[in-house]
C-alpha cells in the first residue's frame, strides 16, 4: 500500500546529527564518563541530553572507524579486561555497520538492519563516506510511536519469556559474562533460581542489572568479580503487567527513561522481559502500512466531509445573500417611488389656489396644510400645525 513519505519519519527526523564522537586514543574511562552525561560541550554551546548515550563513535576527523557500545562494555567486563589502562580504540568494535544517505528508504528498512545485525546504532554516512549522524533505537522508538496501534497489541504478545536470571549473592562478573554469552542486555535477580523442585513458587523478580549499570560500575572502580548483585541491582522494579497494553508500557518506559520492563503477573511472579527492541519489532511494515492506510482513509474521508458541508453551507449563503439583496432592491424601489409620488403630491399642492390640508382624526393632529392656506386665510401654517383648533379662530360665531 503506497503511502505519502509524509506519513513516515524521515531520516533527518531519525539522524542524531550530534553523536558522542572521540579518537581511538581516548583512554575508555573517559568515553564511560562521556557516554554516562546528560549533557556534553561542543565549542561554546552545551547540548542536553535526555538521557545517558549508549554509544561513542570512534573518529579520526570525519572518518568512522569504528563504535563502542554498551555491549562492548559488557563483552570486556566479561572477559576480565583492565578498563582503566585501555584505549577505546583497543575495545571499540571495529568497521561497524553503516548505511549510506542515499541508501536510506524508510524507518522499516533500518529496523531490517538492527533485528538482522542485532545492532541498535546505525551510523550514516554520505556520498564521501564521511560521517553525518546516527540511527539510534531510542531515536527510532521516540519517532516510531503509533498509538493505535500500540493499543491493539498486549505486552504478553511483546515481551521475551527467555529471561536470564541469576541469585542475589551472583557476582557482577559473572553477570556480565551471561550477558555476554547470551547477548542480552540485562539479568533479572529473583528470589530463587532452583527450577528443579516441582512445588517451588513463582520466581518473584526482586532487582534487575543492566549493560548501562556496569558502564557505571567501571566508572566507579568497582571490583566487580567480588561484588553480589544484591548490592548493586536496581530496585525496585520498573515493571508493567502481561495484560497491560503496549501503549502502556512505552508511556511508562518514557516516564522512568528506561529501555526496558520486567513483566509481571498478577502475583508479582516474573513473565519475561519487554525492551524497546521486542516493541518496535512487534511494530512491522505491513501492520504499520495498514495502519497508517486507515487514518489516512479516515482523514481524506473527514475531508470530503468537511468540504461537502462547507459547499452546502456556501449555497445556502449564496441563496439568503440573493434573497437579501432581492429584498434590498425591493426596498430601495418602495423608496423611490415614494419619494416620487411625494414630490409629485408637494408639485401640485405648492402651485394650485385651493388648500389642501390633511389631519389625523386620532388624536386630532395636522398632517400636512399646503402653502396657498397662508395666501387665503392671512394666518401662518405653524400656527395651524400648533394647534389644530385654531382654525375656529377665523369662523365667525354666528356662521357655526
């Protein structure tokens, strides 16, 4: 179903133009420092940001030589690296996936790219290969945000039952190397992890550790093979129910500016994990071209309303405007003619001898008394118009 590009986001809608960019020779302290702001410099104008970056991008001017994520964080973790004399470049992952400016077709195309790469941070480049900005998956879920057809889907048809978990007294760095060998970016602590007793109870989610708190653990200097989760995990949750709707969970994912939830039922007992990545997954092409296609179809069928009431409402103004002006000229003709047999009326009765003379019977009052009555009787109009009576002045008392 062909759709207008407007209906989409387009790439600069979706293109963070001002990545986290540093040499290969950054020790990966400061990069962990960098990556852990909310805010950055760039010349004499500081850039907010909403929340800490998951990413750096590796640069020799304008040149991408490779990315260090979160997930490299958790791989070296994993792999007992000695962070604090390491060189980003030594840890970065090197010629990453790109996409070129003018390979780009539409936000589903990049989502192709990060489910198929499992990546979540998709440089762009141009015709000279030289850097322009990033897709990023906090960029794409701020943009990609659909609510109808959130609304339609359950976090229960969203969310990943496989969940890795651990014990409260497992150390951070055995943590780091599941999520590593697993290639998932959190570990759920739960209250017993023996699945092997048939009449055990629900697992009750009780913390959660995440790729982003061992970027912080690092910075701290924690020693991590010796520290237990129970130290550490965040708690307490960010959690939504199974049955909740996906329209839920992303309102409250965007309220504690996290990438994930733990999912829970109705006793609290862990159901599986729903991240950004299981929601813009569940959000594909066709569902979107469908969903998109029926608002479209709704506003175009809203507009032929509009204009259908609007050109009803114009007729019938064009229909009272001719009537008014039909009364107006009806008016306007009364008027004169009027005027003309008025004036034809003060003609006559200014130029004959007689007098002519008009009264109102109630109450008694003079309407109107031609000029000859001055002539014939000597006596002013006025006086006449005063007080109708007075004419009785001038008939002598032996004619009444």
């Amino acid at each position: 179903m062909p759709l207008p590009p407007a209906y989409l986001p387009t790439l600069e809608e979706i293109l963070d133009r001002t990545p986290v960019t540093v040499t290969p020779d950054t020790p990966i302290l400061d990069v962990l420092s960098l990556m852990n702001r909310v805010s950055q410099n760039r010349g004499d104008e500081e850039i907010s940001i909403d929340r800490p970056r998951s990413y750096t991008l590796i640069t020799q001017k304008t040149t991408l030589l490779g990315v260090f994520t979160e997930r490299d964080v958790t791989r070296l973790s994993a792999n007992g690296a000695n962070l604090t004399t390491m060189t980003v470049g030594q840890g970065m992952t090197r010629e990453p996936i790109v996409l070129k400016h003018t390979e780009y077709r539409d936000l589903f195309a990049v989502l192709s790219i990060f489910k198929q790469h499992r990546i979540r941070h998709l440089p762009i480049l141009d015709d000279l290969g030289q850097l322009m900005g990033v897709v990023s998956q906090d960029k794409l879920h701020d943009a990609l945000h659909p609510a109808n057809l959130l609304k339609m889907y359950s976090v229960a048809e969203a969310m990943s039952d496989r969940v890795v978990r651990a014990s409260p007294t497992t150390s951070v760095l055995e943590l780091a190397r599941q999520m590593s060998e697993h290639r998932v970016s959190c570990i759920v602590i739960t209250n017993d992890t023996n699945l092997t007793v048939e009449d055990a109870p629900p697992l009750q989610p009780i913390g959660i550790v995440t790729e982003r708190d061992l970027v912080e653990y690092q910075l701290r200097g924690l020693n991590i093979d010796r520290l237990p989760a129970a130290e550490v995990m965040s708690t307490p949750l960010a959690s939504v129910r199974f049955q909740d709707s996906l329209w839920i969970a992303r309102q409250e994912m965007q309220r504690l500016r996290v990438r994930r939830l733990v999912v829970v039922g109705e006793q609290e007992e862990l159901r599986g994990i729903l991240t950004q990545t299981s929601v813009l997954e569940r959000l594909n092409p066709y569902q979107m071209y469908q969903a998109i296609g029926a608002l479209q179809e709704q506003v175009h069928q809203l507009q032929q309303e509009r204009i259908q009431v609007l050109q009803h409402r114009n007729a019938e103004l064009q229909q009272a405007n001719i009537r008014l002006q039909a009364q107006i000229e009806e008016c306007q003709q009364a008027k004169e003619a009027r005027y003309r047999s008025e004036e034809k009326f003060r003609q006559f009765a200014e130029h004959i001898r007689d007098v002519i003379w008009m009264c109102d019977r109630v109450p008694d009052r003079l309407l109107y008394i031609s000029p000859a009555y001055e002539r014939v009787w000597g006596r002013s109009g006025q006086r006449l118009y005063d007080d109708l009576y007075s004419i009785m002045e001038t008939i002598d008392p032996e004619d009444c």
